[in-house]
C-alpha cells in the first residue's frame, strides 16, 4: 500500500524460511477454458468479474494449477468494502472434487480483474482457511479475458509482509501490513491437455487467413507485448527514481 507521507519508509520482508517462498505458478489449459467460460457466462457485457478456486499441487515452491471451479461471488460497485462470497457452495465443490482426485488441493485463487482489488486481501483470508496445513500459502492468479490482450493472460501474487516505519519528531512506529508481491507466471500442459488444445485449435481456426499473415500478425504481437513490458519497466525504475514507489 502506498504511503503519502514524506517521513515513511516502506520495506518489504522477503520469507523467513524458503519452505514457504513461491517460485512461480503454472496455469494450465483448463484452468483458463474453466475461467473464461465462467466469465462469459456471469459476466459478459458487463463491468463486474469473476473469482474461483484453482486446484493443484505444489513440489519444492512451485505451484502446478490444474483444474479450477467457480464460486458464486458479488461485490458492490459503490462500496468496496461489501461483498459475498458463498462458503458453503465452496465447502461442498472442495468435498465433491476430494472424492474425484484426493490429490488435487487448493492451491488460490483466481479472478478476471483485470487488476487488484481491494476486497482481494480478504478472499484472500478466506481461501487460506481451505488450504491446509501446507507450507506454501495460496497464491492469486489474475486471468485476463480479454481477446485483444497480446501477452499471457495470467498474472500471478502471492502474499508478503510489508513494514512500514513512521519516524516522527515524537515517535517511531512500525505497522505490519499484508500486500500482493509479483511471482513469475507461466502456462503449462501436459500430453494430454496439449492434444486437447491442438484439436480446439483446429477446429477454432479461420481458414481464410494466409499462414503467411498468421506469422506476421504473431511478430507484430510479439513485438507489442515486448514493447508493453519495457514501457512498464521504465515507469517502474523511473516511479523509484522520483520516490513514489519503493524498490521489490
């Protein structure tokens, strides 16, 4: 969180102990068809978003999201500190889903954002009450629906520590405070779910575009997501550089 006073400095602890530090999420096909369709279906057309569960396992700080549902979920526009998320609806999948694969656990959460919002802290707390005793902490995974997006749809978070210290001429106070820290995102497959994605793909492609075209409208997107993710690197260095953003 943002700090306007000009005598705060603000530090982010890194995790005592790597046990619970994660080293990237990996999203995988189905989780993404599971997401898009529950924004389509509940969403569309509108301005609200969408939040579900992301079921997986995690080895060594890596966590593998393979299979997602949708939680029954409102939040009011005006008022952001007022929302619902349905427990038992959640309660019940999480039983249904032990009983189809016992190794598939919760691992986060996701939602169709596109950004960080304020009630996310809170579902936050509420995923963390399904997750176990696992070291690991769940994570929250942005998925972008939108069909114009030229990078990966997933952006993924996990939850740190921030200290921030108040030094007055009267005194000197440190306030611990939970914040999202960037973790690395990818998305993976299996054998499988790759021959799925294949024959989706056949049968989704237009026909009436050259290959050629395809390779050029595929460099051009390239090119736009690498210029995308230099232009947020320079307002990153350059918002550290002025002092208003503090250096993760």
């Amino acid at each position: 969180m943002t700090m306007t006073s000009m005598d705060t400095e603000t530090v982010v602890i890194p995790p005592k102990s790597t046990t619970n530090e994660v080293i990237d999420v990996t999203v995988h096909p189905l989780v993404l068809l599971s997401a898009a369709d529950h924004y389509h279906r509940v969403a569309r057309g509108t301005r609200k978003r969408v939040v579900g569960i992301l079921l997986g396992q995690v080895f060594k700080g890596r966590v593998d999201a393979t299979n997602s549902f949708a939680v029954p979920f409102e939040e009011d526009s005006k008022n952001p500190a007022v929302f619902y998320l349905d427990h038992n609806y959640l309660e019940n999948m999480l039983a249904m889903f032990r009983k189809v694969n016992a190794k598939e656990r919760v691992v986060g959460f996701y939602s169709t954002g596109p950004q960080i919002r304020p009630n996310d802290l809170r579902i936050y707390d509420i995923v963390k009450r399904f997750v176990g005793t696992s070291l690991i902490p769940p994570v929250f995974c942005i998925i972008d629906v939108r069909p114009d997006r030229p990078s990966i749809p997933t952006t993924a978070y996990q939850v740190v520590e921030q200290v921030s210290s108040s030094n007055t001429t009267t005194n000197s106070q440190d306030q611990v405070q939970l914040t999202f820290a960037h973790v690395p995102s990818l998305i993976g497959a299996m054998e499988a779910e790759e021959v799925g994605v294949e024959h989706l793909l056949r049968d989704i492609n237009d026909p009436t575009v050259s290959t050629v075209a395809s390779l050029i409208k595929a460099k051009m997107a390239g090119l736009d997501t690498l210029t995308e993710k230099l232009v947020e690197c320079k307002d990153y260095l350059d918002s550290c550089i002025a002092g208003d953003k503090t250096v993760n």
